[in-house]
C-alpha cells in the first residue's frame, strides 16, 4: 500500500512483511514512548500494547507528542490510541490503563511480545518489569534519564551494563544485578554529564528514589526539552523497526 511504500522500500519486501506481522508493547507513553509509538505506527508495525496509566496534563505539552489541547484530562493509552489509528486504521492497538509493577508484569507481558519498550520513569516500577521481561527471555529496549540534557550528539545504545554518565542507568544496574540481572538488556543512554546525582538528593535512600518515584508519591520535576526526548524515542523507535526487520546496515 502507498502508505508504507518508502519503507518496504527501505526494509525490503521480506522485511517489512516483518514488521508488520510483529507485536510490540510499549510501556509508559510520556516524552519518550509517545515518540516512540509515533515511530512504531509510521513504519508499518503490525500490533501496538499501549501501558500507561496516566492521564495527559498541562504540563506535558513542552514534551509528549500525545498532548495537545485537545487531549487534555484523556487517560494516556486512549490519546495514543485514537492518534495511532489516525496514522494507520488497520493497526491492531491494544489500550491498557495500568500501572507497571511486579503486580501488573505478567498480565503487561502475557502475551510474550516480539519486542518490549520500556519508557518508564519511575525506578521500581522500571526494575520491576524489566526484571520480568529479562527471566521470561523477551527482547527488550530500554530508555534511561533524557531529563537536563542538551547535547543530542551524546545519545549513545548499549546493554545497559555499560552505560555511563546516567544516575537513572546506574542506580537501575545496582538494582538488577541485586535481583540476578545482568547482561542483555539494550538501553538508550546521554554520555552526556549531569549535576543531578542520586547521592544529592535528600529522598535517595527512601523505597522510591526521587524523581523517578511511584505513583501517589511527590515527583521531582526535571527540566527537560522535547527536542532530547523525542530523540530518545525516535532513537528507540528506530531500533525496534531495524531489529524486527532483521534490517543490517
């Protein structure tokens, strides 16, 4: 179809036939998984599992392509949804409201996914659930600290055991191996520098360590632009379609 044609056209015919018998599950749909989701849905991806159980507010227009005035107070997922259709009405997207944790792993995974999307803010939660995908042997692609970055240059993919100049991928690497993670877990990371450390912050040694807290609990806000995490997500987004299509520069 017209649609799609620069990318069967880019991916081959065998490759995008790929992509669009695959099934990819996103979870958290913020100023990265929303590009991330963007991506996935122009290429072609054949099913979307869409995990968020927020809802769109003010503050996120700086940032989150689903945030627009007219999406205001819409569960996350929902906005996504109606967006993703837009894009394309044949895609197969699937809408859940939840919050990520050990709880909710196996019903956000079950079915296994081709591929998971991991673009969850929220430290627990994310060592939770990619805990989760790691023991049940489902590929997966995670998004570290885009906050107070600028320098898109610096925008690095490795397995998340060696990334560096993080505090989100060091403290999550501590937690993983704590639970008997270790290698296999690919990441999109900034080399580059920040001042926020951890250690700095008066909430570091609570059960959820700000700002990447749980739900109910008081968020520290981190200045962010939309240009660093679209590119994360884009970045992300990117890897996804490159892997399912088995596509080698």
């Amino acid at each position: 179809m017209a649609r799609f044609s620069r990318t069967r056209s880019f991916l081959g015919e065998e490759g995008f036939q790929r992509l669009q018998q695959s099934r990819v599950t996103i979870v958290g749909l913020g100023a990265v998984g929303g590009h991330v989701a963007e991506g996935l849905a122009r290429a072609g991806i054949g099913s979307l599992r869409l995990v968020d159980f927020d809802t769109i507010h003010l503050s996120n227009i700086n940032r989150q392509i689903m945030a627009l005035e007219t999406t205001l107070g819409q569960l996350k997922v929902e906005a996504a949804r109606e967006r993703i259709t837009l894009i394309n009405p044949i895609v197969q997207v699937e809408a859940l409201p939840l919050f990520a944790d050990a709880a909710s792993a196996e019903r956000i995974l079950t079915p296994a996914p081709d591929m998971l999307v991991d673009a969850i803010d929220s430290l627990n939660p994310k060592a939770q659930l990619l805990g989760a995908a790691y023991f049940a042997g489902i590929p997966v692609i995670s998004s570290m600290g885009a906050a107070l970055r600028s320098d898109p240059t610096l925008i690095r993919r490795a397995d998340l055991m060696d990334t560096r100049c993080c505090p989100l991928a060091k403290r999550l690497r501590q937690r993983l191996r704590r639970s008997g993670v270790e290698r296999g877990i690919s990441c999109v990371f900034s080399t580059e520098p920040v001042s926020w450390h951890f250690d700095d912050d008066p909430l570091a040694n609570d059960e959820d360590e700000a700002p990447f807290v749980d739900r109910g609990r008081t968020r520290r806000h981190l200045g962010s632009l939309p240009t660093l995490t679209g590119i994360f997500g884009l970045t992300i987004a990117n890897a996804v379609i490159l892997r399912i299509a088995g596509y080698h520069p």
